[in-house]
C-alpha cells in the first residue's frame, strides 16, 4: 500500500503528521508513504535514519483551516491537497491521508474527478462508539443537501466499510429521523426509506433511528445528511468534553 499524506495538514502540522507517518511505517513492513508537502519544514521534522519507505514530495503552499476551501485551491494551485489528489490521479499512490481542511479535501476530489463509479456524491463518515463496538455516521458534512439517492449511495459505501474495517459480516443500516416510525420525518428521509426497501440492502435495512440510537449500537450504519450528521458529531464531541470536564 502506497499513501500519499498531506503533511501540511493539521493544527500543528507538519510535526505530528510526520512522526505518525514514520511509526506507521515502522509497524507495517507493506506501508509506503509519500509525505506531501514544504520540503525543509517536513524534513527537519524527520528523526535520523528515515525508513527507506517514505518519500518527500514538494510542494510550496498549503491551505489552513480557516480558508475557504474552493477560493483556497484556486488561489495555492501548489497546495499539498492538490498535490495528493494529482498523485492519486496519476495512480502514482494507492490512497490519500489529510487531517487537514475538510472542504478543501472534498473540493480537491471533485476537481480532480475521482468519483467511484456510480457514486453521484462524496460523504464523510466518522466512526462512533457504541455499547455493541463501533459503528460509521455518514455524512457528517460533505454534502448538506442530498437527494434519497445519495443516502442510498452512502448506505451502499458505508456498508462496505463496516464490512471490511469494522468486520461486520452483514452490516445494518438504520436511517436518522426524529422518530421510529416509518412514516415520520421529511420527505427525503420517507423517500429515502422507500428507496433502501425496494433495493438489493433491504434485508439489512432497519428502517428509522434516532439520535439516541447511535451510541446503542441499534445498527452498524447510519446515514443522514451532511448538515445533521454534522450537528449530531459536534454535540457528541461537545458532550464528551463537558462530561471529562465535570467528571475531574
């Protein structure tokens, strides 16, 4: 495996990224990576006698956090995101790795027109803890306004997810509403309920859940725009501070 990372990516880049990139080489004989980004930041950031498995690839810019992510890419045409994604269009990497800005990463696929076939939208699922093991919440901010049949196409990719780095042998997909019953919530989540029963992941279909559900382990999937899925993700971040906070 080949991996191309975005080392100007993060808060405190590119120091953590690199370190990380060089224990994960150091525990997996296979992993190649190509560390993106200013050269002489990255490699003084490098401990001595570098694996022969990592690369640097230059690039001179980089986007930050606060950017706009389309109006960025259009003004640092030699941004390390850009970069990774040119690598993986050139099938010169196998996948990219950024915990750098979220748009820009979205942005820089759709420009570079690295869509799975038949997959009209991109979405970000994040792994939730529950009491049954970890499941996937996807989008949580990709895309904000989907039609029933980008939910089914996150259904169908987060089942593959589940299947093959969750290990859930027949994952179960639950979509998010504000109630159980089938004929609640609006009328992409009715729709998009339709649609999952009358397609091949029927059988693996729960039908609705709510927000109270995820962290039961109710279903190994589940789906929901970007702008809920979002919101949802933020509060379980947000409450998870508060509770160590108030705890110590």
């Amino acid at each position: 495996m080949r991996i191309a990372l975005d080392a100007m990516g993060g808060d405190h880049a590119p120091g953590p990224i690199v370190v990380g990139a060089v224990q994960a080489v150091a525990s997996n004989p296979e992993l190649q990576v190509v560390l993106v980004g200013d050269q002489a930041q990255v490699r003084a950031c490098l401990p001595e006698g570098v694996p022969d498995r990592i690369e640097l690839f230059h690039c001179s810019q980089a986007v930050t956090m606060d950017e706009t992510p389309v109006e960025a890419l259009r003004k640092k045409p030699d941004n390390s995101i850009s970069r990774c994604w040119q690598l993986l269009a050139e099938k010169k990497v196998d996948a990219i790795v950024s915990a750098g800005n979220t748009g820009a990463m979205v942005a820089g696929g759709l420009f570079r027109r690295r869509f799975l076939k038949n997959v009209r939208r991109p979405g970000i699922g994040a792994v939730m803890p529950t009491l049954k093991g970890p499941c996937l919440l996807i989008d949580v901010g990709a895309n904000v306004s989907p039609e029933p049949e980008h939910l089914y196409q996150y259904g169908v990719m987060g089942s593959i997810f589940a299947r093959h780095i969750l290990q859930r042998e027949q994952p179960s997909i639950g979509i998010m509403n504000v109630g159980a019953e089938e004929k609640k919530g609006h009328d992409l989540a009715k729709e998009t309920h339709a649609l999952f029963n009358s397609s091949p992941l029927r059988d693996r279909f729960i039908g609705n859940i709510e927000g109270r559900d995820i962290h039961r382990g109710v279903c190994d999937v589940v789906i929901c725009d970007g702008f809920v899925g979002n919101v949802v993700l933020k509060v379980c971040e947000g409450l998870s501070d508060f509770m160590m906070k108030v705890v110590y």
